[in-house]
C-alpha cells in the first residue's frame, strides 16, 4: 500500500494521546466508585463493566482508519475490464443476399454486427474483414466505432466463397496490429496434418478473436480447416457462425438459380480445432443472441488505485457502530 498524501500519516500520534486520555478516566471512574461506592451512591453490574470499553475501542478503531484514509491510500487491484481484438469476418458471396432473413442474410447480419460494434468499450478494437472468392480487410482492428460501423455498412455481395481466405485474411490483419509475422503463401500443398481439437478451458484468455459469418459451405480452395490451423497455433479463437439453414435454401446470382447449403459439420470442425463456439442463426432474433454470446471476456489487469473512500466509508460506520451501542447501553456517546 502506498499513500498520496503520506505526510498526514503524522495525524496517528493523536491515537496513543486519546488512549491516555480514555486509561486515565477510566483510573478517575474507579476512584470515584471505590469512594462512593461503599456508600451504596454507585453500582454497575457485571455486564456493565464488561461491555463499557466496547464503544470506545470501537471509536479508536474508526480514527484510526479515518487518520489513514486523509493520507489517500493507494492498492495495486485487479479491475475488470474488457479488452482485445475482435474480427468480424463476413462471407459477402452471392448467396448472402438470399431473403430468408429480412432484408437478407447479408443485410440482417451487419445490422446485428452494427448493435453489437456500439455495446463495446473503447478497450476493445474491432477490424473487419469480407471474403468470398478472396478475402481482403476491410477495416483495421479500432475503436473508432463511426469508422467501423461505416465499413460494415459498405459492404455488399459479390461471388463464390472462400472460407480459408477469410481466415488467413483475418489472421494477419490482427498480426499487423500486434507484431506477429503475416502468414504468406499459404496453400493446401503447404498445409500440416490436420490437429486434435483443443479442449477451449485450456487456452489462456487471448486477446483476439474471429467471428466468421457464412451463409454456406465453402466452394473454393485451400481448405479452411487447414486455414484454421494457423489460428490454433497463434492462440486466436474462431468463432463460426451459420447464417442460414442446414436444409438449405435456392438463391438468384446474376440470374442464375443456385443452390447453397450450409455445411455445418466443416463450420464445426473450424470452431472445435480453435476452441471457438459454432452458432447456427434460422434468424434475426438468434443472430442477435449469437452476438451476446461472444462478447469479449473480462481481463482483470493489475493498476494501483486510490481507496480513500472505502477507508473513509468504513471509518464512518465503526465510529457510528461504537456512537450507537454507547447510546443503546449508557445513553451517552464516548
């Protein structure tokens, strides 16, 4: 503990002189009973006399704490806060402007994105990154919500779906804020064998986290599960989350009527290899509770905080404590 004003610590030489002063009252109170006492003029019970230093221990106590709080004391406290690196990965193919959603699946996700983007403190940083035949970062992590909420906005179909690309993409948007190298070149010929999935209580609170919007599975090469690696080994959780149906539902692109499916087991395997959560939204109101569901978790960060208050607080209720049981018992403050 360390104190602003240290120099007001001087004030606790007053405590010994009031414990003098208190020793030698008390010496008084029993002169005066042994004098008057034989004469029958005064009598305390046993209770009495066992309970009458409790008011004014109590009142040394409370002035003690108020001397310590006028020096401002300061703790090293772990306070709560939200923080990190949140990537919202949006699949902008063709078939997001299917009209099982209102208006459709695109639209209906960024308005959701857009309410969860405002809930959030300035400690989290939000990026952007849209993918469909490639993937390309639409916003740098920040927390400048107009500039974030304008880039959502300006997002709009266009054609196939690539999902690793939108996780490598997301990946090294979030390595050009931190430090970490970008991921270059990648291809299924490069790609590892594919990891066990990771039990998510044994990865440390990251601090950055992809949340991956699709409508569908994914048409394009390389294959996103081996994408997902990379995030498994930087420690950044996916989170996937089905815009859509598993039955599957018929959309128009450009005049053509096609077909798309999400492809639930692969979005599953993405979020179980990463220690993420799959979500799978049939509508609004879900994707809203998606959202709920993957705010960024509390960090508790070490920070060296005045407690004058509590000190002062809890002063004021011992000194009223002792005032009152000196009232209730002798009808009289110490």
């Amino acid at each position: 503990m360390t104190f602003i004003w240290s120099s007001m610590l001087w004030s606790l030489i007053l405590i010994p002189l009031l414990i003098w002063l208190y020793l030698r009252m008390q010496k008084r109170r029993s002169q005066l009973a042994l004098r008057y006492g034989s004469l029958g003029l005064v009598t305390q019970s046993s209770t009495v006399n066992s309970r009458r230093h409790i008011p004014a221990i109590l009142f040394l106590l409370g002035m003690i704490i108020l001397f310590i709080a006028l020096a401002r004391p300061q703790m090293v406290l772990g306070l709560p806060n939200r923080e990190g690196i949140v990537i919202l990965a949006f699949d902008v193919s063709g078939s997001m402007a299917a009209q099982d959603f209102e208006p459709n699946r695109l639209e209906a996700a960024k308005q959701v994105a857009i309410d969860f983007v405002s809930r959030q403190p300035p400690t989290v940083r939000v990026g952007v990154v849209a993918f469909s035949e490639g993937g390309f970062s639409v916003q740098i992590p920040s927390n400048d919500q107009a500039a974030i909420i304008e880039s959502i906005q300006r997002l709009t179909p266009q054609r196939g779906t690539s999902l690793a690309n939108g996780i490598i993409v997301s990946l090294n948007t979030i390595a050009n804020v931190t430090g970490q190298a970008p991921i270059m070149g990648f291809d299924d010929a490069q790609a590892p064998a594919p990891l066990v999935p990771v039990d998510p209580e044994l990865i440390e609170e990251e601090a950055a986290v992809i949340v991956l919007l699709t409508d569908g599975e994914n048409n394009m090469n390389p294959d996103p599960v081996e994408a997902a690696r990379f995030a498994y080994e930087r420690g950044v959780r996916i989170h996937t989350i089905a815009v859509g149906s598993v039955e599957g539902t018929t959309v128009t692109v450009n005049g053509v009527t096609v077909f798309t499916q999400v492809n639930e087991a692969g979005l599953k395997q993405i979020s179980e290899l990463t220690g993420g959560l799959y979500f799978n939204a049939q509508n609004e109101e879900e994707l809203a509770e998606v959202y709920e569901s993957i705010e960024p978790n509390f960090v508790f960060d070490p920070e060296e905080t005045e407690v004058t208050a509590v000190f002062a607080g809890l002063s004021i209720l011992i000194l009223l404590t002792g005032g009152l049981l000196s009232l209730l018992w002798f009808s009289r403050v110490p």
